[in-house]
C-alpha cells in the first residue's frame, strides 16, 4: 500500500517532471504544439504505468514489486 507521505512525493515529482519537460519541449523551437502534446501525452502515461504496475493490487491485496 502506497503511504500517504509517498503519495505525496510522487505527485510533486510527477508535476515538477511534467513542468520540467513541457519546458524543455517549448524550447525546442523545431517542435510544434501537436508534438508536445503528444510527447508529453506519453511520458505522464509512462509514468503512471510503471506507478501503477510497482502497486497493482491481486485478490484485494497490494503486491509491491521491486
């Protein structure tokens, strides 16, 4: 089970990488709205997979793996 404090360090870490990387997009001045939409469509997607596979939960218990 994921403790209250994790949750917390998760979501700031997943807002600060999400604002980070939108930064890192809009500079590239070679990439366009469409494509930092999409690239950020899959990090924020990437990232909640290997979140949500480390707690997947199997007969009303949580398994942690790693």
């Amino acid at each position: 089970m994921m403790t209250p404090s994790y949750q917390g360090f998760v979501t700031q870490m997943l807002v600060a990488n999400a604002f980070t990387t939108i930064q890192l997009l809009l500079a590239d001045s070679r990439s366009d709205a469409s494509t930092v939409e999409e690239n950020l469509r899959v990090f924020v997607s990437d990232a909640l997979t290997g979140l949500l596979d480390r707690y997947r939960v199997t007969d009303n218990q949580a398994e942690v793996s790693g």
